[in-house]
C-alpha cells in the first residue's frame, strides 16, 4: 500500500501530463475528421435530425473524460496498441474516401476513428467496461432518416409477419399490411419502428456505460434491445390492428398505445441491465505497462497518419453528386382523369431543395382546384428519392400521419397532413410507380392504371435497387389536397 501511495503523491505532475496527451491525441483525430463533425453539425440542425444525438455524444465525451481524470495509475497516454491501429486505419479510409461516399458513410468512418482512439486510451480494465463507447459515438450521428428510408420497409414486412404469425389465423399479411378478410391495415412508414429501434439500442448502450458493464454484457443487453424493439412494434401493430378495424378510438389512442408499448419495453430493458450487473463480477486483469520504445514509435505512426490524412482532406477533389441517368425529354401527361394538369412553377424554397435531384422535376395544378400535384421522374434506384415528408419539414411545416388511402386502381398511397406555421393545414399523399413513359399516354389515370406502385419511398428503393430488378423508370406523384 505504501508502495502505490508513494506513485500517486510522487508524480502528480507525470499523471497530469498523461492526461493532457491523451486529451490531445484525441484531439488531434477530431481536428483531423473536423469534416464529419461539421456535417454532424449541420445534420443536427436540420428538421430531419435531432438534438439528442448531440446530447448522447456530449454525455458520453464527459463520462469518458470522468474516467480519465479517475486514473491516477497510468504512466503512458497509450493504453492499447489495437485500438491505435484501428483508429488509424479508420483516418486513412476517412481521408481516402471522403471526396466519393455520401456523408453518412464518411461520418460512420470519422466516428469510428474517434472512438478507437478514446477507447485506446483507457486503461485496461476501465476499457473493458466501456465497450458502449464507439456505439455511442457513433448512434450520435444522426441515422433515423436514413435508416426510415433503407430499413424502414424490411422491418415493416418482418413485424407484419411476426404479427400475423403471433395472432394465429385470424390475421394474414399481405405486404407490409394486416388483413383479416374483411378489413385491410398497412403499417406506414411512420409505424416502421426505426425511432423505437434506434432509440431501444441507445438506451442499451447508454444503460451499459453507466453500469459499466463488460463486454460480453454489454452486447447481451443490446441484443436484448433489439429484441424488444421488434417485439413492442409487433405488439403496437396487433393492437393498431385492432383498434382500426374493431375499436376506432380516434387519432390520441394511436399515439398512447406506442408511448405505453415503448414506456414497457424501457421499463424491462432497464430492468434487465440491472439484473445484468449484479452478475457482473469478472473483471479484466492488472494493466500491463508498455515499453517506451513501443510507445515512441506507436505515437510516432498516429502522428504520421493524421498528417498524411489532413493533407489528403485539404486536396480540392470533393466529387458532386452523380447525375448519370437525368433526361429531359420525358413527355409528361397532360390530364388527370379528364380534368387538366395545369403547369405551374416551382417555389424557390422548392427548387432549392429538388436541385440535387438526378432527374426530371414538374409541378402542376389540378384543374381550377386548389389540388397540386408534384411529379418526380427518376431512371434509377436513388437515396435522391426522398420521402414528401422530409420536404415539408424543411420548408418548416409540422407532419402528422394519417391512414393510407387506396385508388380505383388498387394503389395504396401513403397519405399525411401538413400544418404550416400559420396554423393553415392541407392533406397530402404519395405514391411511388414504375412506369413506362410513352407520349401515346396523356392522361395520369391511365398511365398509372396498371402501373406497380409502392406507397412510401422505402418500399420503392429496396424494389428498384436489388439485382435482376425490372424498375427502369420511377414515377413519384405527391398530391397536395
């Protein structure tokens, strides 16, 4: 006991050095990814992101820091050579491939450079109960949007089966939708469950960094998340299901019935995590020092790499968004069930936001109505293609779901309301067909007649971009009633 008490009182100032290399060493990868926090930042920003996200990367930052400033032991800022090679070999992608990926996937990159390094410089036996770390860096960009758009139509197909699957025969799914012979309920993209899935890891990770648990725990209680984020959006679905079709309690019972599903699911999380951490008893062994020649050369590689990596971020090779498949030559029909589709011209706000598009755009009044019709014409499978409702959002309106709505035709659209800021609200709903644009077709109605069509953007993308697939030419109509 003397013996380690005379380290502590001997060296404060070896310790306080410590502390500040690693807090540069850290410092150096965000300086080199400053990229991916500005496009974070830009994302937290936006009408499709969240503040949260910003909150879950600052209370991690503060526990992480917590941790270092309780280590009054460690003689050297490095504490793990693996997770320095993988925080370089997560800078040298990042900076290799920034200028040619989206910035979801860049960001992913960045992230993960960032977390290898804080994780690298843990001591051991700390580090072995902060695996939640990289998952909580990196659940701090904000991936909800983007996960609605890729994951929102398998999760909405595999809940519509467990559903059906769990009610015996008296629900069927067709689709991403529940029937029961009489009465047909499809799970929209708003019910997909991607915020109860995204928000259900979250609180697994964070619960986990607070218990400190170990790793094996750690990911036992995020399987466990996942789990029952699938299970509560099975049992939220079976009884939307049954409230649509035998109870019709209106709008406020939607809405209680996933504050109730999630507010259980939480609950049992929690609960397990607890349950989890009184078994956690096996700890990670003593910390084996590092020898300084190892050390020397370790920092020696970093330094290098973030240099090479900041220098390959400053070359002005930034690529723009591919354009290939854009034509101008598409004839557009001119009516819609015999009434005329009046050409109108874009809003600048609106333009600002369709200019990325890599296709053709149009816009028209219907008849002498106040109905509006927009119209997106693309040749390929797309993430361009994005959901009306993110459009509304960033023009500043408030979106509330509503229930799909079926055509003459037997085409399910995805229907929502929209309240602008003056309080004035209008219906709106969507439609994604493949089609085959021929001038011989002037008429919408029977250009869509027998058209396949999907109802959310989700459903269209996963149809048109898997191999083999027969959608050439995509058809996005949004009608603003």
């Amino acid at each position: 006991m003397m013996g380690v008490r005379t380290m502590g009182n001997a060296h404060p100032f070896c310790n306080r050095t410590v502390l500040f290399f690693r807090l540069g060493l850290t410092l150096v990868v965000m300086v080199t990814c400053f990229p991916m926090l500005q496009w974070v930042y830009l994302r937290w920003l936006s009408p499709t992101g969240s503040f949260l996200c910003a909150a879950v990367l600052t209370a991690t930052l503060f526990g992480w820091f917590r941790i270092l400033l309780s280590d009054g032991e460690s003689l050297t800022p490095i504490q793990s050579l693996r997770w320095l090679t993988g925080s370089c070999v997560f800078l040298i992608a990042f900076a290799v491939v920034y200028p040619y990926v989206p910035g979801l996937v860049s960001s992913g990159l960045g992230a993960c450079a960032l977390s290898c390094m804080m994780m690298a410089v843990l001591p051991e036996v700390e580090r072995g109960r902060s695996w939640a770390i990289p998952i909580l860096v990196i659940l701090s960009i904000p991936l909800t949007p983007s996960l609605q758009f890729f994951l929102g139509s398998p999760l909405r197909f595999l809940v519509a089966r467990c559903t059906a699957l769990m009610s015996g025969m008296s629900i069927r799914a067709i689709g991403v939708g529940l029937s029961d012979g009489h009465h047909t309920v499809f799970i929209d993209a708003p019910c997909s469950g991607i915020r109860m899935l995204t928000t259900s890891v979250l609180l697994a990770s964070g619960t986990s960094f607070y218990l400190r648990l170990s790793r094996c725990r750690t990911f036992l209680v995020m399987l466990f998340g996942v789990f029952l984020a699938v299970a509560g959006n099975v049992l939220r679905a079976g009884a939307l299901f049954l409230m649509e079709t035998r109870l019709p309690l209106g709008a406020w019972a939607h809405t209680w019935i996933g504050v109730i599903v999630f507010a259980f699911c939480a609950f049992s999380l929690v609960w397990l995590a607890r349950a989890v951490e009184r078994g956690d008893t096996a700890r990670v062994g003593s910390p084996r020092p590092m020898d300084s020649l190892t050390y020397r050369v370790a920092v020696f590689v970093f330094l290098l790499v973030a240099i090479s990596s900041t220098i390959i971020l400053w070359k002005p090779n930034r690529v723009t968004a591919e354009t290939r498949g854009i034509r101008s030559d598409v004839v557009l029909p001119t009516t819609w069930g015999g009434t005329g589709l009046n050409p109108l011209p874009l809003q600048s706000d609106v333009r600002e936001i369709l200019k990325g598009f890599p296709g053709q755009v149009a816009q028209f009044r219907l008849g002498d109505s106040d109905t509006v019709v927009l119209l997106r014409i693309s040749h390929r499978a797309t993430r361009d293609m994005h959901p009306a409702e993110d459009c509304y959002r960033v023009l500043g309106w408030k979106c509330n779901p509503e229930p799909a709505w079926m055509d003459q035709s037997g085409h399910t659209w995805s229907s929502f309301s929209v309240e602008k800021p003056d309080g004035s609200r209008r219906l709106v709903r969507q439609c994604y067909f493949s089609v085959a644009l021929d001038p011989g077709f002037t008429d919408m109605e029977h250009l869509l007649a027998k058209a396949v069509s999907w109802p959310d953007a989700s459903s269209w993308y996963w149809a048109a971009a898997r191999p083999g697939s027969t959608v050439r030419t995509t058809l996005a109509v949004t009608v603003e009633e």
